[in-house]
C-alpha cells in the first residue's frame, strides 16, 4: 500500500472517529443555554474551527509565519458547577514558513506543513458563567508531511520526524450572549517532546509551537 492510499485511509478513520465521539455525547445529553435553567447537566458538546499560527523552535528561523487549520469537535464532561474535563477530537496543521521579499532574488523561502491528528484532553474551570479557562496536554498523531525549500519538496521528509507529539495546552474561551452558545476562544500549546532534530546546538531537538484562535459553538 503506498503512502497517499495509507493517507486516505487514516483521513477516513479521523473523519469517523470525530462523529462518533460526537453522535456518543450528544445521546447522551446536553447543556440547556437558557439562562433560567439552573439545573446541573453532566454533558456538553460542540464543534470548533480557527486558526494555527505555528513556528518549529530549533529550525533556525523565528515568528509565528506558518498558518494553518484548526478544526474538529469537542465535548466536556461536567463532574461539579464550574469544572468540567474536556475531550477534542481536532485536524491541526503545524509547521513553519518565510515569507521572503519576491524582489529579493537571494531570498531563502522554505515550508514546512505537519499535519496531525490530534486529542487535548484539559481541565476546564468555567468563572461567572462566562469565562472558561483551560490547560492540560494533548497527544497529536503526525500523518502528513511536507518541507519545500526554494520551491523543491524534499523526499521522505517524514522520515526524520516523530510521527507522536505529546504537548501541553493552556488558554481561555469567552462565552458570547445570553445563550452563550458560542464562544472566541485564544490557546498556545507547545511540544513536550522533540519531534526531529535540531539545526541548533543548543537546542535539544524541534518543538512545535502553536497560537491558535477559534471559533466554538455549543450545541
């Protein structure tokens, strides 16, 4: 089997997996968002989408150039008023970028994408029924690979990478009107672990780096 055909298969596992964690959370019961219904309610789910601003610390170039795809679905578990631990199942696209000057004929222009499939799993502590702060760690599976360099792709790239990135995540969602059904979300999450090695000597190895703004919609 060669690797677009292994790549397929694992999208379709991915896509599969994020609506059957969904259609499970939502049997078994939601969150009511009217303001008058005081009562403790165990689930919550929903879908998020947004933005990654990505950088690789210890490849030698800095900023947050690489932009990507933050997407997937989400529910919590609610074990007392105002805590809750949460579950994603997200496609996250990580990486680096330059941006050279196309009048600079000298310019070095490179790219790295790293798409991952990905499972945070973080406490969440929900303040005045407004404000959800958040932290915990999330384990991404590393299944597409790609590094251009001047316009060249280079082969096998994937080989010198870890296809497993376990990384921890903090951030806070704020919850918007009366229903609060939707939420504008801010995170930064960073690699515990290296996943290739570094083009620095005094780095131990490369870490992705993540800031990422989403959109969150409660069911």
């Amino acid at each position: 089997m060669n690797s677009n055909t292994s790549n397929q298969h694992m999208e379709r596992g991915i896509l599969f997996f994020t609506v059957l964690v969904l259609g499970h959370f939502l049997t078994f019961g939601q969150i009511q968002h009217d303001p008058k219904d005081d009562e403790f309610h165990v689930f919550d789910a929903g879908i998020v989408g947004g933005i990654n601003f990505t950088q690789v610390h210890g490849d030698n170039l800095a900023g947050f150039n690489k932009i990507g795809m933050n997407a997937g679905g989400i529910a919590h578990i609610n074990f007392r008023p105002g805590w809750s631990v949460s579950f994603e199942v997200l496609y996250s696209q990580k990486g680096s970028a330059t941006y050279p000057d196309p009048n600079d004929q000298s310019a070095f222009e490179y790219k790295l994408q790293l798409d991952y499939a990905e499972v945070p799993v973080l406490i969440n502590y929900l303040d005045h029924n407004r404000l959800i702060a958040f932290a915990g760690l999330s384990y991404g599976r590393l299944f597409r690979a790609r590094e251009v360099i001047n316009g060249n792709e280079t082969p096998n790239i994937e080989e010198g990478l870890r296809t497993s990135d376990l990384s921890y995540v903090f951030g806070g969602t704020f919850l918007i009107g009366e229903t609060r059904h939707w939420g504008a979300q801010f995170r930064y999450q960073q690699s515990f672990l290296a996943i290739g090695d570094s083009a620095q000597p005094n780095v131990p190895g490369l870490l992705n780096v993540v800031i990422s703004l989403r959109g969150i919609y409660y069911f």
